[in-house]
C-alpha cells in the first residue's frame, strides 16, 4: 500500500558552541554549519542527506532550516528557509514555512549532523504508517551489544528503556528523527525543551531535566495564569514536573517501559482537549534496529569515521 509523503523539516543552523561531551572523552567537538563545513568524499554532508531522504522516498515537501549564507537560497531543489537563531527558533522558522506550502498536519524533523542508510528510513517509515495516525511518534535505537561496535561514537550517553510487554531493559540511543501532529502539540514549550535538549545532548538526564526546567518553569507559569484568567484548571506546571520527573528518573534508572515513556510524553506535550477528544490517538515510542538515525557527527573523529566508511562502501 502507498502512503503519503510526510513534510519534513531538516534544521542546519549552526553550533556556535562545541558540544559539552562526558568528562573523559578524548574527541574534539565541532563547531559551525556542520552541515556545510562537514565534507564526506568532498561533498557536504548536507547534500548527501538530502539525497539519501529523497532516495527513501517517503518524505515531501522537504525544507532545510539554515542559515542561507552557508547554504545558499536552496540545495539542489530543496529550499532553504533562511534562519540562524536557537535550535527551537529554526523549528519555528521551519514550521512556519511547511505550514504555508503544506496542507497536511504530520510533519517529520530531523537534524543535518546524521547519515541516515535508506534501509534503515524505509523501516521507521513502515512502522509509523503502520500506526498512524498518531499525535507523535520517535524511534529509540537499540544500541549494540559491545560499544566497540559504534566507533567513534561509542562515548554517546545510552539509556536503559524495557521494551514493551516486559523483559530485560535494553540499552538505547536517541534517534534524530521525530514526526508529530503539530496542531495538537503545544508548540511553545515543545520548541522550549528541543532548545535545552539539543544544548544539553550529552549530559546525564536528570541534569538535563533539571536544566530544561530552568528555562521553561517561567513559560509554564505564565500559561497557567492564562489558563487561570479563561477559568481553567491551571495545570500546566504541575504536569510537566509530575511527568518530567518521573520520565528523568525511571530513564536514569533504569525502570521505565516503553508505554510509560509514550502515556508520559503525552500528558506532557500534548493538548489536554485533543487527549480527552482522542484517547485513542497516542503517541509511538519504539525500538529499533536503525543505528545510522543515532550516530549523529559532533567530532572530528566521528565525520573521519563517516568518511572512511562512505568512500569504503
């Protein structure tokens, strides 16, 4: 069965800042438009992901948010909404693009610094259509048995999440690629915390959590005392802590289930109405064999690596 193409939104700003990495690594961190200054068998890294999308062939309209004076006003027919500022300003530069070009509401977002195998898109494809719709969905990725097995990115932090229907926990990786319904997402907050997240991607998670609260406690706030004035119940805070914490802590420790991470995500980022409308529309949180959505580059040593293994294949 056909489905679809999904709008997908590529952020490529720039990392003015080299990425903190945990306390012992030997890597040098990159900084810049990495997807412009990162250059594999002499192309930039960007055009080989936008090759590699389009090669999949699931996604459409597709949109790099950038700065224009690294990319130019567009990349081989891909154009280039021309933005610079936070990780969550190019989001909302993005968003606001796809959503006067694109009529459809499930819009997917991933980042420049990946080298995605089109195999591995095909697999998450197939399973987001195959529960769709949903108000979210992200894929974690198994990580291997041995960290020698990632390389150069084997310092990456991993979680331990149990896979659904029980068992052990398995060992995960973030994936960079992420699809929502953005009309029944709060987009303020969820920008917000992609801010700190992205800041913060090789931190321990209770210190991320606690570093996103800092900068969204006052957001929270402020749409609690909205909601207050319209007479609704101001539950803003309270939810996004109660949910936060648990998510950081039974993350840290080991102890969370994949349905868990799905309900807790949902109270969190996602409109209470639309919730209490559509109980049935969940949010998708799944494990995957897709290693290339998880090595993103923040080192030299990880684009040599990409490099090696690009001109190798």
């Amino acid at each position: 069965m056909s489905h679809p193409e999904i709008p997908l939104i590529v952020l490529a700003g720039g990392d003015p800042e080299p990425t903190i990495l945990p306390e012992g690594t030997r890597s040098h961190p990159l900084v810049g438009a990495k997807g412009m200054d990162i250059r594999l068998g002499g192309e930039p890294l960007i055009d080989l992901v936008l090759e590699r999308l389009r090669t999949c062939g699931g996604f459409g309209p597709i949109l790099v948010a950038g700065p224009a004076e690294s990319y130019g006003e567009e990349r081989d027919g891909v154009p280039v909404i021309d933005t610079d500022g936070t990780f969550g300003d190019n989001i909302r530069a993005g968003l606001d693009e796809m959503e006067r070009i694109a009529s459809v509401r499930p819009v997917a977002i991933t980042t420049c610094d990946i080298l995605p195998d089109v195999i591995d898109l095909r697999v998450l494809l197939d399973d987001y259509h195959a529960h769709a719709p949903l108000d979210f969905w992200y894929p974690l990725i198994a990580a291997p048995d041995r960290k020698e097995e990632l390389g150069a990115s084997a310092w990456k932090p991993q979680y331990r999440v149990i896979p659904r229907g029980g068992g052990d926990a398995r060992r995960v990786l973030p994936g960079h690629l992420v699809i929502a319904d953005a009309a029944v997402v709060y987009q303020e907050l969820t920008n917000a915390c992609f801010q700190v997240a992205y800041e913060s991607r090789n931190r321990r998670i209770v210190y991320r959590f606690w570093t996103m609260i800092r900068h969204v406690l006052f957001l929270l706030i402020r749409q609690d005392l909205q909601r207050l004035v319209r007479l609704r119940a101001p539950l803003r805070t309270l939810t996004a802590l109660g949910n936060g914490i648990a998510l950081a802590y039974r993350l840290r420790d080991g102890l969370i289930h994949q349905e868990e991470i799905e309900r807790r995500l949902s109270r969190t980022y996602i409109h209470r109405r639309h919730r209490r409308k559509h109980p049935e529309r969940l949010g998708r949180v799944g494990i995957f064999e897709t290693l290339s959505l998880a090595k993103d580059i923040d080192t030299e040593e990880e684009a040599e690596e990409r490099e090696e293994t690009l001109l190798g294949s």
